[in-house]
C-alpha cells in the first residue's frame, strides 16, 4: 500500500514523497518546495531542520543512543515538565500517544480498582482496540460503543463506555448507573482531531470534579493540545487540572516521546507494585534531548504570541474570502491549532454537529491551496508552527485569496 499508517492512504491527488524538510518547508521528490502546516501531523512546532534541536541531537549522538536504564536527561526533562505543567507533580515516558493512554488508563485502573473507562463520541486517543471505539459514526448510529475498524473483537472494548461530549447531564447519568465502576473519563480537552470543537464554558471544570466526587480518575489527551495551545497546555489555557495528562506530538518537536503527568497520588500504585510500566525505549536520551531544546525555545518571550497571532490572522482571512464569496464557514480552534469546517454557519458545539461539514468543498480547497504551493492535512485541520513568518504569512493569505475563488461554485 506504500504508506506507513492508514491515515495517509489515498489523500488525493497521491500520497506525496517528500525528500527533506527545512523550517516552514517540505521538499518533495518531485521538486516541489510546499509551505507545511501539516506539521507532520502536529510534532513539528519548530519545524524541521532546528538549529537548537539539532546541536542538543547531536550532542546526545556522540553520548550515546540508548541505555536501557537510567539518565540525566530523564530527571532534567521531568523537572522542566512539573515546573510547566500546572498540578503535574511526577511524570512517565513513552514512546507515542498511543501508547501513554494506554499507561494512564493503566494507572487509573490499578489505582481505582475498577475496570471501565469512558470516553466521547468522535475522540481519537489511539489505534488500539479498547479506545479506538465510536471515534468515527455516521448520524444514523445511537451513541454507544462501537468498533471503528476489522479486527477489533468486541472483548476488547466491552468495558468502553461511550458518551456524547460536551453533555455534563449524560455524565451525571452515566456515573449514577454505574456507582463504584467507573476507573476513568478520558477526553480532549479541546476536540481537534474529531474535528474543531470547544468546550463549553465550565465543562472541563464538571468533568474533572465529577470525576473526584465518584472516585474516577480524570485523564486529558494533551497528545495535540500539549505545549500547542499554551507552554502548560490545556491545564494552563483553561485553569483545570485533572488528575492525569497525556503529552506527545509538540512534547519532543518532531521526535518520538509520549509522557503521563499528573497528581503524584496516581503514580503511587508503580511505587508499591500494584502495577507496571515498562518499554526499551521509555526515556531514550535522543528524544529527551529533543524534547528538553523543543522546551526551551518554546519557553523563549513572544513564541505563543506570534504563533497565535498568525493562526488567527489566517483564520480571520478563511472567513473573510468565504463570506465575500458567499460561502457558510466557521473555523474553530485555539491559537496555533484550529479547523476549518466549510458548510456551517456557527460553530459545532460537539462531534455530531461536525458531521453536517461540506467535506468535499473543503477538500477541493485543500487541492487549491496544494496548486499553490500549501501543504494541509486531509482532515480540514491546520497547524501553526514558531517558524512561520510574516513571509509565509503573506504567501497564504495571498493563496487562501484566490482558492476561495476557485472552490466558491
Ligand atoms: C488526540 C490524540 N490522542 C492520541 C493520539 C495518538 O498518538 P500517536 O499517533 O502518537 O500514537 C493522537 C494522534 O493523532 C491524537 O490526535
């Protein structure tokens, strides 16, 4: 099939090859130079070709590949983490998000003594059996359980437990039908890979305190939200902290690093035993080592400023040519990470108003902006990165100019 994950097959007009990328750049084999805000699907948040992530690598490289045991990068990052990370008092690594849900989920159930974990409708938190469950439905489905793809057993998602987000009443309900069972509630805190959608006002805080009042362990996915939306993420942005988050994508710039933090109290059941937590490459010195320079220049005065302002003018600029060209279009989102969704006059309130999107004009867009020299994920979703500049500013707002013409019929 030629693609190493099934979420790049078959994006027209051919999944691309690309040669080497340099900052906002991807060069591809055809010699095509493309602006990225695909940012490798979220990673790249300073780009590729870093001078500073590059001489920390380099540096590592000459210090060793691996160790399979303990070093000074694991404590130097873990520090820098809990001073950033609000109410992150210890931390865990991993290698992607995929798998340090799968350690959150871990903990909360060994710390609870409980075997159900619930998520949304329309959340990604992975590709394994017992969370990749309801993340894409049709309108016609009910709200329940339900497999995504073959070779998912139902065994392995019987104790998934499926809600409509955004509905503080649906998790009342769902925790007094099932007192003393629930082991966790997992969301985004902000619905991006779904499909942009925001939170409703005080609805993080009533997750995580009815999380608290039935003994469940509240997890955030951070996978995209980490170090994106704010230096402290969505603990920071939104002034919630829940018992546990999960961290990847942004975390290492483009390396390959997942980390659990949160309340020390939940990290206590791998103290005395209760459960474990183990992989060859957890901790490995090269990605911290990316990770630790990633932190740093993102820790530099103005860095969310500037992204954040750029995300915004180029938001500002898809509504302004939709509306001149008499389309219906919202784009939802935080700061550097936000969705363009044509077909909609206002903005999704949860994952089954996202399914009403015009998909195929967004799609001829895309195709538009590719002609231009732009390069965007299939899904509608957009990445801003701190290397993009005023330069690259102008260049898409010029382009977003006449592929809005050109998909307006
Ligand atoms: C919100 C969210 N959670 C978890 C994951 C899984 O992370 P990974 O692809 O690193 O396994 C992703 C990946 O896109 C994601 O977007």
């Amino acid at each position: 099939m030629g693609v190493s994950s099934g979420l790049r097959r078959n994006i027209p007009p051919a999944p691309l090859f690309f040669e080497r990328g340099d900052g906002p750049y991807f060069f591809d084999v055809d010699g095509h130079k493309l602006l990225d805000y695909t940012l490798g699907w979220g990673p790249l948040i300073l780009g590729n070709n870093h001078p500073a992530i590059n001489a920390a690598v380099r540096d590592q490289l000459s210090r060793g590949y691996t160790f399979g045991a303990q070093h000074r990068g694991e404590i130097e990052l873990a520090e820098l983490l809990a001073g950033l990370l609000p109410g992150v008092e210890r931390v865990m690594f991993s290698n992607t998000g995929t798998e340090a849900i799968q350690a959150a989920i871990r903990l909360a159930r060994a710390f609870t003594g409980r075997s159900k974990i619930m998520k949304f409708e329309g959340h990604y938190h992975g590709w394994l059996n017992n969370v990749l469950v309801s993340y894409r439905v049709k309108p016609s489905d009910a709200c329940q359980p339900l497999s995504n793809c073959g070779g998912q057993p139902h065994a392995e998602f019987s104790e998934t437990m499926v809600l409509p987000w955004n509905d503080v009443s649906a998790l009342e309900t769902a925790f007094h039908n099932f007192p003393q069972e629930i082991a966790c509630v997992i969301t985004e805190p902000l619905l991006v890979n779904g499909g942009g959608c925001l939170p409703s006002s005080g609805y993080l805080d009533a997750l995580v305190q009815l999380c608290r009042q039935h003994g469940a362990v509240s997890i955030f996915d951070e996978v995209i939200t980490g170090f994106r939306i704010a230096l402290g993420g969505a603990r920071e942005y939104f002034g919630v902290e829940p018992d546990l988050s999960v961290y990847a994508k942004a975390l290492a710039g483009g390396f390959t690093l997942s980390a659990v933090g949160g309340r020390a109290a939940a990290f206590s059941t791998l103290d005395d035993g209760r459960t474990i937590h183990a992989g060859t490459y957890n901790g490995s010195p090269i990605n911290l080592a990316a990770a630790i320079a990633t932190i740093n220049e993102l820790s530099r005065p103005g860095v969310y400023d500037q992204m954040h302002r750029c995300g915004i003018s180029i938001r500002e600029a898809i509504e302004r040519e939709a509306t001149t060209n008499g389309l219906p279009l919202v784009t939802v989102g935080l700061g550097s990470v936000f969705s363009v969704h044509f077909g909609l006059a206002e903005a999704p309130r949860t994952y089954r108003d996202v399914l009403a999107v015009d998909a195929p004009r967004y799609e001829r867009f895309r195709l538009a902006l590719l002609n231009e020299g732009i390069y965007l994920l299939p899904d509608a979703r957009w990445y801003i990165g701190a290397m993009h500049g005023e330069t690259e500013l102008e260049f898409t707002l010029q382009a977003i100019h006449r592929a809005m013409r050109q998909v307006s019929n």
